[in-house]
C-alpha cells in the first residue's frame, strides 16, 4: 500500500502521503454486451467503514466485447498531506501491523459502450 507502519504510522502522526501500486482489469459475464474503462476515469482510494479518502489516480482505458475480458494493466493512486483523525492513525497502524488494511478501491466514470453511444 506504499504505507510504512513504523515509520508512517507512528502515534500522534496524523498526516500521510501513501502511494498505492493497482492492477485494473475488466470482463464482461455478459454474451449481449461489453463494457469500457474510458479515457478519464478516476480511482479513489479509501480507508475505513466512514470512507476516509486516502488516494486518487488515473485508470487506464480498456474495452471489451460482450464475454471478454481484457488483460490486466498498472495504475497508482497517490495521496499528498492526507489528513487522518488520531483514532483512524492507530486504526490503520494496528491494521497494517498484522497485514489485514482493508481500503476501497473505487472506479468513477465506467460506462458500457451502448451507454457511450447513448450520450453521444
């Protein structure tokens, strides 16, 4: 997650720069229609149960066709000075500690090639 506890998530330290390294890949299940990841489509990245927003990054574009699936591709979602509440710091730490963080990751922008085509 590009977080290191000893050092990042020390006690009273409530602000943090993590780089998350993703892979990003899509399929369709569907034999009618595919999907797209297209140009300018946002990933965020949050921490926790109240969605503390953590990164954000560029997803690459891809598309496929109705039951296929597209190969996998890098992404990285970065955050800068990202402020962190104490509670959610030691949260995090212990979390990380015995390598159960859990984050959100969320893709904003996906549409289907025919809703593309629908907005035209």
């Amino acid at each position: 997650s590009g977080l290191d506890p000893a050092t990042d998530l020390r006690p009273g330290r409530g602000v943090l720069s993590p780089v998350f390294n993703l892979t990003v890949g899509i399929a369709s299940h569907s034999a009618l229609a595919g999907g797209c990841i297209n140009p300018g489509t946002f990933i965020r990245v949050s921490y926790s149960h109240l969605h503390l927003p953590m990164a954000s990054g560029r997803a690459p574009d891809m598309c496929v066709g109705p039951g296929q699936s597209a190969e996998s591709r890098a992404a990285v979602a970065r955050g800068h000075d990202v402020a962190v509440p104490g509670f959610l710091v030691d949260s995090l730490a212990e979390d990380m500690r015995h390598g159960e963080a859990v984050f959100q990751v969320q893709l904003t922008g996906l549409a289907s090639p025919e809703e593309e085509r629908a907005r035209g």
